[in-house]
C-alpha cells in the first residue's frame, strides 16, 4: 500500500498543499494549506479560524490533500474558489469527497483528532484549530511526485541577497536584513535538517562584520 514516503512527503516537513473539502450545499471548495508530515500516515495541519476549510472539516471530519504546482490552482483558490471543471468528483471510495484534477498525486485525510486553540503570534492572538489526521487512499499520477516545500526557494534567495551584502547600505540593508530574519524564520519552519544548516550557515555569513 502506498504510504506519505512513497510521494516523497519527510518526516517533520512542511508542505504547501490545496486541501479540498466539501461546503454545506455539496460543492466543493479549495484553499492552499501548509501540511506537516507526521509520519509516514499521518499528517498535522493548523487551520486559522474563519476560513471555509476549518468550517467543512469541523462538518465533515475528511479532507483531501493535494499535491501539485500549478501556480494558476493556487493563485485561484486563494482568491476566490476554483471554478467547477478542476474538481474530479468521487463516490464511495472517497466518501464523496473531490480532488483537484490534475494533481501529481492526492489523498483522503481522516480526521481523528481536532483541538481549538488560542496563541499569540507575530500579528497578535491567533485563533486556530490543530487537525491530526490519518492518511487514507492515496493515489499518485506521476512516478516522482515531489512535493512543494518552501525551504529549498528561501536558501537560494538567501544566497542571492548574501551575494549583494557588499553592494547594499542604508535603507536598502535594513530591507535586506529584516527580508532575511524572515526568510531564516520561514526555512527553519518548514525545513529538514540539511535547510536548517545551510540556512544557519548564510545567517552567520550575512551576520559577519556588520
Ligand atoms: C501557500 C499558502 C499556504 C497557506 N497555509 C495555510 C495554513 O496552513 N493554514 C491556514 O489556516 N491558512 C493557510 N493559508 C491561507 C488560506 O489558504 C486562505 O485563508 C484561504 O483564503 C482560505 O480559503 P477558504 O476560506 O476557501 O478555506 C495559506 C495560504 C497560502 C497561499
């Protein structure tokens, strides 16, 4: 049976995924959600309060995750909702649930545990629910599905602006350190171990003889 490793999803990553879930009337609704991998079946996500998706999860306890980089999907179910062509419908075997068509691979998530909770962040206190789910049904499209994690793309932008250290002063280099305290805060996110380091080892290069 095919599990998160053999769509290559690690361990304690965190991936940016379009969850799928049905809204009251049967249509369905897509968002763009970041999935951490729990293990090799069981997947964490942090839903912020107010969204459709955490409102149809807490109705319908499954969700479906999809995998794919279509910046179009994205860019579309941010901003509206997908129109009606992308979703693949299901029957039985996905509990009625919709998958995106297209997708390098897809799965049905179960939910087996969802807890209301209240943090402070950097905007102020956060309202949101933690989901643990258990993987159910994946289906992969492609042989190698490699899955969007934003740790590789912020060490090359951190390696761009590094390169350009010498060349900024001023107001441009207080852009480019708080660009960079973000981009470290983000890869130690959603990184693995090797993103860390190598985002460690820019930080200590950016930071050199300030
Ligand atoms: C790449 C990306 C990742 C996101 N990850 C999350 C997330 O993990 N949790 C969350 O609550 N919102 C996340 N969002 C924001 C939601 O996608 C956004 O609020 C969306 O409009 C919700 O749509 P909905 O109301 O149809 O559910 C993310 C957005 C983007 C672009």
């Amino acid at each position: 049976m095919l599990d998160l490793h053999s769509i290559n999803m690690r361990r304690g990553m965190l991936y940016e995924t379009i969850i799928t879930t049905i809204n009251p009337d049967k249509t369905p609704n897509a968002a763009p959600i970041g999935v951490i991998c729990k293990d090799k079946d069981e997947i964490v996500v942090y839903l912020h309060e107010g969204s459709r998706t955490i409102k149809n999860i807490k109705n319908n306890r499954a969700f479906v995750v999809n995998i794919l980089k279509d910046p179009l999907v994205f860019v579309e179910s941010t901003m509206g909702n997908l129109s009606p062509e992308h979703f693949l419908e299901f029957n039985d075997e996905f509990n009625d649930n919709y998958a995106i068509q297209g997708s390098d691979a897809y799965f049905l998530a179960k939910v087996y545990d969802l807890k209301d909770i209240e943090r402070k962040d950097q905007f102020g206190i956060d309202k949101s629910s933690i989901i643990r789910a258990d993987v159910d049904e994946i289906v992969k499209n492609k042989d190698c599905v490699e899955p969007l994690n934003r740790a590789m793309y912020g060490v090359v932008e951190a390696l761009v602006y590094l390169t350009r250290k010498d060349m900024v002063s001023g107001e441009t280099e207080k852009l480019y350190n708080l660009r960079m305290k973000e981009i470290s805060r983000i890869v130690n996110k959603v990184g693995a171990r090797e993103h860390k380091e190598a985002i460690k080892k820019v930080m200590t290069a950016w930071n050199e003889d300030k």
